[in-house]
C-alpha cells in the first residue's frame, strides 16, 4: 500500500493533500529499530499498512483499519455533525478521526447511537457500519449502564415498575429496565437494552420522578475508564472490543 494511501485512509486529507504531506517533509515514519521518527519524502513508497507508526505535522498515528473509540462525553455537547445550540462532541477528537473515508455521503467516525446534550460518559464512534448497527440496534439487546441522579427520593414503587414495564406516551408496548438497583436517596443504577429517544427520562417521569443528572457508565461488559476525563477518548483495543459482546 503506498504511503499516501495510507494517509489517505486514516483521515489525514485527499490522496494530493497526501503526496504533498510527504513530499514536503512533513511526514516522519517511525523505525522500530532505531525507535526514532525518520523523514519520509517518497509518496509512492510501498508499505505493510499493519502496525505503522508515523507522524504528521506532530501528529502521531498507529494505523488503523478500522476506527473504534471510546470518548467520555461532558456535558453541554451534543452528538450531532451539526449541532443546534451545544459545541458538537466531534469537535473533541482530532481531525484524522472526523475525516476518515467512507463509502457512506458523511465522512468520519459516526456516534454509536446518542446521549443528549445534558447526559454525560461513555460514547462509542466508529467508521465500521456493521459494528454500529450491532451495538446500536435494539434487537441485539446490548445492555447499557446509567448512574441516574433524580429530583426526588426514589422509592421501591418506582424501583418495582421500572422493572416491570412503564407504557411511555408514543407507544403502547410498555419499556422495562433490564436491571434497577437504588444507589443513594436520589439516585439508581439503570441497566437498559433498548435506545429510545429520552428514554431514561421518559421513563422515571413515568414512575412519577425526574431525571437531574444522568451518566452512562458502561456497554457491555465496557467500562468508561476511571481516568478517561470529561472530553478525552482512546482507542478501542481487542479486550475492549471484547469486552462489547462478552
């Protein structure tokens, strides 16, 4: 694979804006060897893609064929390419992962599904269709956490419904939590396996409460890292991945 399709691939511009990214020294491949960043000028240089480590414009990037991160979403964002009121979550990732190539009209890592603006945690993205669709699909029933703070004391009325089912207001099948468990006088731990629009919310309003603060800390058998802080993402690795579907 020639170098500038390399680049090419991971998001870094037009095959030209490429070439002309390592013809004008811009572009350092890393030599496992030496352990050192050498300077590449040839475009057309054939490369085995797996595990190359290069640097552009101070950028440092592991190839990838696929892109699957994670990003610990703060509040007042919002999971949209154009936001209405709220900065776009897009904007906190660099701009190789928001420019990959893909065969669909919008370019970049797309959001597993949404939080809204207010809701805060983890948050997948990714360029891999069929992985998004798996995670987001609620026939696959992939279990989510939410920490959920609310107005007023929770009570095992509430607990009992959210369990049993509570009918929302534009559908008729009542929606149930796969899991409750009361955590403090106003706050639950929610385990859901479906993603409807306000969900959470439309559920405890439901049961006759309201959602204040709202996280989502697990996918999966995924964990949001304790040390992944508001506004930062990694790299999804194997056992991450596994760790999805596990």
């Amino acid at each position: 694979m020639q170098l500038q399709d390399i680049l090419y691939s991971q998001g870094f511009g037009t095959r030209r804006v490429c070439a002309g990214l390592i013809q004008r020294g811009l572009v350092q491949l890393f030599d496992s060897e030496t352990g050192i960043f050498q300077v590449c000028m040839n475009s057309v240089m054939d490369l085995k893609p797996e595990g190359i480590k290069f640097r552009v414009l101070e950028e440092t990037w592991v190839y990838q064929s696929r892109a699957y991160v994670m990003l610990h979403k703060p509040s007042g964002t919002e999971c949209s390419q154009k936001p209405s009121t709220y900065p776009s979550v897009y904007t906190l990732l660099p701009m190789p992962l928001r420019q990959r190539p893909c065969k669909s009209a919008i370019q970049g890592v797309q959001a597993v599904g949404r939080l809204d603006q207010d809701t805060t945690g983890l948050l997948l993205l990714s360029d891999d269709g069929q992985f998004i669709h798996r995670m987001s699909s609620p026939k696959k029933h992939v279990p989510k956490l939410y920490e959920v703070g609310t107005k007023h004391p929770v009570s095992s009325v509430q607990i009992d419904r959210l369990l049993e089912g509570v009918v929302l207001d534009d559908d008729p099948i009542a929606v149930k939590a796969a899991a409750c468990v009361q955590t403090s006088d106003h706050g639950l731990s929610l385990t859901l396996t479906e993603g409807k629009y306000h969900q959470v919310k439309r559920m405890l309003a439901a049961v006759g409460n309201r959602v204040e603060t709202l996280h989502r800390s697990r996918i999966g058998n995924l964990a949001l890292p304790i040390g992944l802080a508001p506004g930062q993402w990694k790299w999804l690795d194997d056992d991450d991945l596994a760790a999805l579907t596990s």
